[in-house]
C-alpha cells in the first residue's frame, strides 16, 4: 500500500526464519531449517558474549550463505552497532583486506582462520594503525597455534574468541584465548557448551560418557535446527532423545578434559 507504516506481520517463535544448505562434503546438500527462536538465540548471547556495543564496527566477511553472517549483520543490529561490508574481490588481496580493515576502524573482526593467516603472513598488520580493532572471532577451522601465536603477538591486547558448531546449531561452544599458546602446546580447547545449551558425549557404546573422555558430542537447546527441509528420514537419523531432550549429533569426535574443557578431536565418518 502507499501507507509509510509497516506492513502488519503475525508469526511465531517457531517460524522458520532462514535455510542454510550445508555444503555437501559428506553427501547431498542438506538445507538447514532455522527458527526465529534459535536465531534470536544465537545473537543474543554473541552479542552478550562479544561485548558488542552500539560503537562498534563489525565486519561482515563472511557471504550470506555461511553461516558465520548470522553474527555479522544481526548480532551488529541487535546492539545498534555498524556493519562493515567487505567487499568480496579484497578477499584475494590481504592488503587490500588490511587496508580496509584500517580505513574503516573495525572494531569487530570475525573469519576462518586462514583469512586471518592469509592477513598475517603477507597484510602488513604490523605496519597499520588498527588501534580501533578489539575483538578477533574465528571458527570454521583449527587455527594452527604458530600462526595464532604470530597472530596474538603481532596484534595484542585484543580479545581473540574461538567459536565452535555445524551450521545445525550456528555455534554450540566457545573458548577465548587469553594466553599465548605455548611452543610445545597442540591444541586449543573449543571450550564449554555455550549458556543455554545442553551438551552431551555419547560414547561407542550409546551411552553418555561422564567425566573426562571422548564421544561424539551432542547438542540440545534453542540453538538446535527445526530439521532439514523436506528430508524426514535424514532429519531423523541425527536427533537423539535423552532425558526428555532432544539433541543433535554433531557427527564430531570431542574429547573432554579433566577440567571440563572441550577439545576437537576429528569426523566420525572420516
């Protein structure tokens, strides 16, 4: 209508609110159902979580189909913050990424990790005034610790958030690094399961694994998938019940730590 008013909308918590696919790695693209209550999940506490506030400005790197965007555009939102959009063409030139980075005094950067190495072995970091940046997010990928560590070292005093989690749930754990890892240390925790959340390893026998041990790790909570679109049988085969809960099997090997921390392990299926 000509009316400047909003056009009247009626929905419910449990609406879809997007479809991602996955990528197909381990079989036919799989499009991932994501309520408006889970997604509203998952910013709330980023934002919380992130410290992020209406002066900031976070980048959006990551394309619309990843979902690393859920972060970039709402979470910026929800807090009044600005978001960056990088154009995708830098993406192939870590100057020019280095150099926008710079120029538009981003404050909240969030990436694979080979994109912040890609920026680190030939951007120059070292060499620009990125005085506004101070917050690095990562996930999507293990971050080699010699490259973190360069990474920390050439850029410090910033916080450096390593996030976990399938597209099924955007991100289930989370760890921030507040050390520089060691020279004989292998790994990086991706954390604990994220406030909210239920978290489980479910040991080769099918049962929980209590303490420290390995399982497959599964999630339940407002973070999960509705389901994937028009695949039942597919959808089916990756929920597990438990205790008057329903959880997704990430499909990943985790190793639980005798402090609770979590550590990435590898695929089942691979």
């Amino acid at each position: 209508t000509d009316s400047p008013a909003p056009a009247g909308l009626t929905g419910a918590a449990e609406d879809t609110a997007y479809i991602l696919f996955t990528s197909g790695s381990t079989g036919t693209p799989k499009g991932v159902t994501i309520s408006h209550r889970s997604s509203l999940y998952f910013v709330r506490w980023a934002a919380d979580y992130a410290g992020l506030g209406e002066g900031d400005r976070c980048s959006n790197h990551a394309p619309l189909f990843f979902d690393l965007s859920i972060f970039d555009i709402y979470a910026s939102m929800l807090v009044g913050g600005a978001v960056i959009i990088v154009p995708p063409a830098y993406s192939a030139f870590p100057r020019s990424l280095a150099n926008y980075i710079e120029e538009q005094k981003i404050s909240v950067w969030y990436s694979v990790p080979s994109t912040l190495m890609d920026l680190l072995q030939t951007g120059e970091l070292g060499e620009r005034d990125l005085g506004s940046l101070r917050v690095i997010v990562f996930a999507g990928e293990v971050f080699p610790l010699g490259h973190l560590r360069q990474l920390m070292e050439t850029l410090p005093g910033r916080r450096y958030l390593n996030l976990y989690g399938p597209t099924e749930t955007n991100v289930c754990t989370a760890h921030e690094v507040t050390e520089l890892p060691g020279e004989g240390q292998r790994e990086i925790p991706i954390g604990q399961v994220c406030e909210g959340l239920e978290g489980m390893l479910l040991g080769e026998d099918g049962q929980p694994v209590r303490g420290p041990g390995e399982g497959e790790l599964l999630i339940a909570g407002p973070a999960v998938m509705q389901g994937y679109w028009a695949m039942t049988e597919e959808t089916a085969a990756v929920m597990h019940e438990h205790a008057g809960s329903t959880y997704y099997r990430t499909g990943d090997l985790v190793r639980r730590a005798d402090d609770g921390e979590l550590y990435f392990v590898g695929r089942l299926d691979s």
